[in-house]
C-alpha cells in the first residue's frame, strides 16, 4: 500500500461552546485543531493508513500544538513548514443545533506555502494526492503552488482527489472566479467529492464528468452519498445517528475513501459501492462528537460501528 499525500491548510479552530450561537452572541470558545486536507490526512492515519502532510503553520505555539496532533494521529509531519515571519491561520467556528457551521477565517501561514517548500523526493511512493484546501484557490503564493503541484503528480500518474471545499465567506462577490478554479483542478482529478450544495454551483454531475472527473461523490447529508461514473450512478445510504458536530465530517468521508482506495487497485463499481458505505460510517461517526481531528475513529470502531447500524 502506496502512502496518501494531503496538501493544503491547517488551522486553529476556535469552536463556539455555546450551541445555537451565533459568533456575535458566543462567549465560550474551545480550541482544535482543523483545516480540511489535515483532517483528510489525519483519517487516513488513523485508520491505519500511510498519510503525509504538506502545509505551512507558524512558529508558534498553535503551530506547535498542530504539529503535535497530527504526530499524535501517525501522520508523517516532515513536509509540515513551521513559518517564522507569519502567524498560524485561525478560524472562529459556530454552530447551529441542526449541527450546520459558520466559520469566520483569519488567514496566516498556509497562505505561503512555495514549490519550493515542496521535496518531491519523499513523495516518490506515493499513490494517491489530496488536493482539498479551503483557502488554496485564493489569490497568492498558496495558489500558485497548489495549481504547479497538481498538474506534476498528475504528470507523473497519481491518482488525484480534490475537493473544492466552498466557502461563501472566503468568496463574497468573487464566486465566479472560484467556479472557474475549481473547474480547472476538476479536469484534472480523478476522484471529485462535492457537498449537494457545492454541486449546485457546477450544475450537476455530468458536467463534472465533461469536465474530467471519473468518479464523482455527492455527500447529501443524513440521505446517504450520490456516487457516479459517466455511465453509472447510486444514491449509498448512510448510518442514521443524532448529529450532534458535522465539523470535519466531509473530510473524515474523504479520508476513508483514500484510505479504502489505497488497499488494492480494484476500481469496480462495486468496489466503489462498499468503499462509500464503509466512508459514510465514518463520517457519520464523526457527526456525534463535537470536533474534527478529535472525532475520527479507528478501524475497529468503524466497523464496530457498521455492525451496530445493520
């Protein structure tokens, strides 16, 4: 089994305490650790897998504390950039009793992640690259290098994931320009995970697959998964459970499939089938705790949990 490459942010999350607070209204605030490709990263780890990090944070005592956690998850941290002239990325995170989020970002170090930060030598065995930064299609240095790094490993034959990770905040009166980002980095994937929301600003999944995507995951909520090819699709459903945080449970769904992906070369539809059922259990895991990194499960209680929801 070939290693898991993730690329993209990691922050600190303040999480509101108070449920069914808006951020204006909240007073008590829990930190953890967060960003979608660490959380990525940090399920594959955690299920077993061989995961490594690539990403920027400050020299500071949150980037210390992020480095940290991921060590403590068994995710390899040597391309981890501790950046001594700019502070660790934040965001301020509230949610509503349904579990829905609202996030306020203050942006730092991932902002300046280089190609040359980059040693394309410790990723010589890696088989499969996640690319699923929430910041990465902001203008600046992140970009440049998210874009270059993409289109080498696909030049090189890995398996490209991405997920674009919508954030409305991040793109007031800018989305056109993050729908044309995100369709560029599409035709180049193999592997797209959307939210039914994020696909709305796409259109629907054949143009996904116009574009280039050969298997497309809608994530719907309590309702299951959409998974598609050009020529197939099946709505996978999920385990029912009380949502109590849906933080980082899009990302612990996307972490799994990797990680099921990375265990044997068999694409079959049904293969992709079982590896979506496992993949929703894990997400749904995720929902009934509050945090993202601090929520993920191991094998054993994956299916430990699958056995309890038939």
């Amino acid at each position: 089994m070939g290693s898991i490459v993730c690329i993209g942010e990691m922050l600190i999350d303040f999480f509101c305490k108070d449920i069914d607070s808006t951020l204006t209204d909240g007073v008590q605030f829990e930190k953890q650790a967060g960003g979608a490709p660490a959380n990525v990263c940090a399920t594959i780890a955690k299920l077993g897998g061989q995961a490594i990090f690539i990403g920027k944070v400050g020299a500071d005592p949150f980037g210390d504390f992020l480095q940290q956690t991921l060590e403590n998850a068994n995710v390899n941290t040597s391309m981890l950039v501790r950046d001594r002239n700019t502070p660790t990325t934040l965001a301020f995170v509230s949610l509503k009793a349904d579990g829905a989020r609202d996030f306020v970002f203050h942006r730092g170090a991932d902002a300046t992640l280089r190609t040359d930060d980059i040693d394309l030598k410790l990723l010589k065995d890696a088989t499969i690259v996640h690319f699923g930064s929430a910041t990465a299609l902001l203008d600046g240095a992140f970009y440049d290098t998210y874009m270059t790094f993409m289109k080498k490993m696909k030049a090189e034959g890995k398996f490209i994931s991405f997920d674009p990770n919508f954030r409305a905040d991040l793109w007031r009166g800018s989305k056109a320009v993050f729908i044309e980002r995100a369709k560029q980095c599409i035709a180049i994937a193999d592997f797209v995970k959307v939210s039914d929301e994020e696909l709305s600003l796409f259109g629907d999944t054949s143009t996904i697959h116009s574009l280039g995507a050969q298997v497309v995951a809608v994530t719907l909520g309590k309702e299951g998964t959409l998974l598609s090819t050009n020529s197939r699709q099946q709505t996978v459903s999920s385990i029912s459970i009380h949502a109590v945080d849906s933080t980082g449970a899009g990302d612990a769904f996307v972490g799994a499939m990797l990680y099921q992906l990375a265990q044997s070369e068999d694409r079959s539809w049904q293969r992709w089938l079982d590896i979506t059922t496992f993949s929703n259990a894990v997400g749904a895991f995720v929902c009934r705790q509050i945090g993202a990194i601090s929520a993920l499960p191991t094998l054993q209680q994956v299916n430990e949990f699958l056995k309890e929801g038939n």
